[in-house]
C-alpha cells in the first residue's frame, strides 16, 4: 500500500481522492495543516506528500522531506510556483495537474465580469432588502468591446472563444504564441493600452511576477476592467489600489491576492483581518474578491483527484516515468526534453 501524506486538506477534497484512493491501493492520511517547516515531520512513515498552491515546499521543507524519506511530491494543481522545483532535483520528484478542468476557471473568470459590469452582486444583495431600485446599477455591454487576454494555454484559449461568444474583440499576448490558430496576438504594451477588459491566464514566473504594476496601469485605457484567476503575484495589488482609488482601474475581479495563503480557504468572518491591503480592496465598490474558488466545480474535483492518483501511481510503475513530472533537469520544467524516455534521477 502506498501511504500519502495529504496537507492542507479540505471536506471536498476527501470524496474524490477516496474513491481513487481505493482504486489503486493508496492510503491518504489527510491533514488539516499546511505544509512547511514545522509541519513536514507529519509526513514520517509516507514516502508521498500530497500538497496545494498554499503549502511551502522551499530548500527547508524539500530537505526535511527527503531525511524522512519522502521520494515523491504530488501537486493536486496546475501551478507549482511554492515548490522550489530546483531544490528538489536529485532528491525528490516532483509532479502536478496541468489541466483538470480549463472551462471551470475560464467560466469564473467570465462570472466574475458579467457580475462586475452588470452590478449584479449590488443587485442582489438590494432586493434581498426589497430595495428595487435602479439608481446606481448601470452597467455596459461586452459586445464590441476588446478583452485581452494574457496567456494562451487551454484556460486562456477557451476564455477567448468565450469572450468571442459575447461578440468582443479578442486581442493576447504569450511569449510562446500557439501555432496555427486564428488569435490574434500583440505586444503586451498594445494589449495593455487596447483592451477594455484584460485577464490573466499565465503562469506566476519571475518573468511575470507585478506584470501588472504602476507602470502598466498607466498604460491602460480609463476604466479598464482586470481579472485574475491565475495567480496572485501577478499584480502588484497596491498599485492596483492606487489605480482604482485614481479611478483609472474601473473594476478589479480577484480570485486570487499575492497574500492568500495565510487568509483565504478558511472562515474569517469572526476575526478582525489583519491585512489592511486585502482589507482595503474588499471594501472597494468595484472590486469582486472570490477566495481561490475558480477551479471548484465537481468535474475538476474529480479530475485533480484521478490525475493526481495517476501520477503517483506512474511513480511506482516499472519505469517511474510520469508525463506530468516538473524537472529543473533540462531548463524546461514543464517539458523534459528527454521526452521522458527515462527518469532524469
């Protein structure tokens, strides 16, 4: 049997991962703590964790695993900007969910828009006192507006065809443009000065960590919208305050902040939050704060859970190859170019 050490575990998280669990003979000791330093003693006895984009898994971390004889890290999500990828080489393998279900984040992101620009939010919560009025909630329509749209993987390709349904202009940016497709692709400044609407489907990298800061908000048109549902550093949130405060920004739709992982995926409501930035934005009118919750549909419940039992399986499998490996090895963490012909350690 294989014995998993699962942090950071939530009451949707258990249904779906049981029910593979058994399918392959695999143990989940699941946890309520996230993982870091003081925590990764728990996963003695386990030769797998099981971790989320909330767990630190640094130099530290990544060593006090590997003295406990942790020989497998199983990421049950797309991103792995918390797992220090280059620590972990020739130690522990490391492996993630590129994609579990791509519409359930790309829907959210146009939830969260159709919600900002129609004020349905403020339209619900006033009918609920029988106020019926409709002085302050007029929006304006998406047709013929230009969405750009940062990061042209699967989540971001099926939020342009979306964005395209609404009869909006489609303009994106990516460094790795996608071959033979009909989108049209720009500079990041002409997409940072065209779009109405802009939203982030890329990876958090060094490269893209404040994208969008001050100077990029400058850039901008006056009341541009800007959705995240990828990760929170991402944007420079002050500069992003400043921005809405100056009434440049016109919206700002936030499923993800770059200090979340203390604060979001628990109930808070009876205790005073600490971050005043988080604090401050909240209580904008025209900001929408969801907590992380782009992916939670059940199909992507249920996919992290059987793709993430099948990478720990591929892991104990003759070879031990896993297409979903992330290796420092070759340079490109996401794509081993020795085409996985063999474990790189």
């Amino acid at each position: 049997m294989i014995k998993v050490a699962f942090y950071d575990t939530k009451e949707y998280d258990k249904p779906s991962f049981e029910k593979y669990g058994k399918l392959h003979d695999i143990d989940f000791r699941f946890l309520e703590t996230k993982l870091n330093e003081d925590t990764a003693s728990l996963a003695s006895g386990c030769e797998v964790v099981c971790v989320f984009v909330n767990d630190t898994v640094n130099k530290d971390v990544i060593d006090k695993l590997y003295e406990n004889g942790v020989k497998l890290i199983a990421l049950r999500s797309a991103g792995y900007n918390n797992v220090d990828v280059h620590s972990a080489f020739g130690k522990i393998h490391v492996v993630h969910v590129p994609a579990y279900s791509p519409y359930a984040v790309a829907e959210h992101a146009m939830a969260l828009l159709l919600t900002s620009v129609r004020r349905i939010h403020k339209a619900y919560n006033r009918t609920r006192e029988f106020n019926f009025s409709l002085n302050g909630l007029t929006g304006f329509d998406l047709h013929g507006k230009t969405a750009g749209v940062i990061g042209t993987g699967k989540i971001g390709r099926i939020f342009i065809d979306i964005c395209k349904g609404f009869g909006m202009k489609v303009i994106a940016y990516d460094p790795y443009p996608q071959k033979e497709s009909d989108i049209v692709y720009v500079s990041l400044d002409e997409l940072f000065k065209s779009s109405d609407v802009i939203s982030l489907h890329c990876p958090l990298t060094d490269n893209t960590h404040h994208m969008v800061d001050s100077s990029a908000i400058e850039k901008m048109k006056k009341g541009v919208v800007i959705i995240n549902t990828s990760r929170g550093g991402l944007i420079d949130a002050e500069a992003l305050l400043e921005g809405i405060k100056e009434r440049k920004v016109g919206a700002a739709c936030l499923d993800v902040y770059e200090e979340e992982s203390d604060i979001f995926f628990e109930d808070r409501s009876g205790h005073i939050l600490n971050d005043d930035l988080l604090s401050r934005l909240i209580s904008m009118p025209n900001v929408l704060v969801t907590s992380h919750q782009a992916f939670l549909t059940e199909e992507a419940l249920n996919n992290i859970a059987e793709t993430t039992v099948n990478n720990i399986v591929s892991y104990y499998n003759k070879d031990g190859l896993c297409d979903n490996e992330l290796c420092y090895k070759c340079g490109n963490i996401e794509h081993c170019k020795s085409d996985r012909k063999e474990r790189c350690f």
